[in-house]
C-alpha cells in the first residue's frame, strides 16, 4: 500500500471559498479503471480492476466526500470536493 502523499510535485491542491480542487497527473493510467473516493481528511486513488490503492492525498481542510466530483482528461485527473463548514 503507498504511503500518505504530503508533497507529492505530480499533486496540486488549489482551495477556493467553498470548495477544493486537486488536480493530480496520471499519466499512463486508464482512466476507466480508475476510482476516486474522499475521507473528511484524504482523496483516495484506485486502480479498479486491481483493487489496489495509487495514491492516497491528504488534503490540507476538511471536505465534504459526498460532493466529490472527478474527470480524467488526458492524464490529468481533476477533483473537486466542497470543504466542510
């Protein structure tokens, strides 16, 4: 399992007013077998059809992980996630 990534140069975390956006480079990685789920506290990487993890994010406030929303394009998955209040 990998560890925890805290400052990884292939993550970028933008916070905004109300919501959080990680921008993650996965290049080389098929997008439809990718899976992304949040904590309060970390976003989470999946290859799907290994079950395993790829990168585990610690995100630097709270969320909301229900409201997480992810695309994938051309190597770059996007996330975004609304902070918790």
């Amino acid at each position: 399992m990998p560890t925890t990534i805290d400052d990884d140069p292939e993550v970028e975390i933008l916070p905004g007013k109300d919501q959080l956006t990680v921008i993650i480079d996965l290049r080389g990685k098929d997008s439809s077998k990718l899976l992304v789920k949040a904590n309060k506290k970390q976003l989470y990487i999946y290859d799907n059809e290994t079950n395993s993890v790829i990168k585990i994010i610690s995100l630097p406030t709270y969320v909301e992980p229900d409201s997480i929303k992810y695309e994938y394009h051309y190597g770059t998955c996007i996330v975004s996630l609304r902070k918790s209040e």
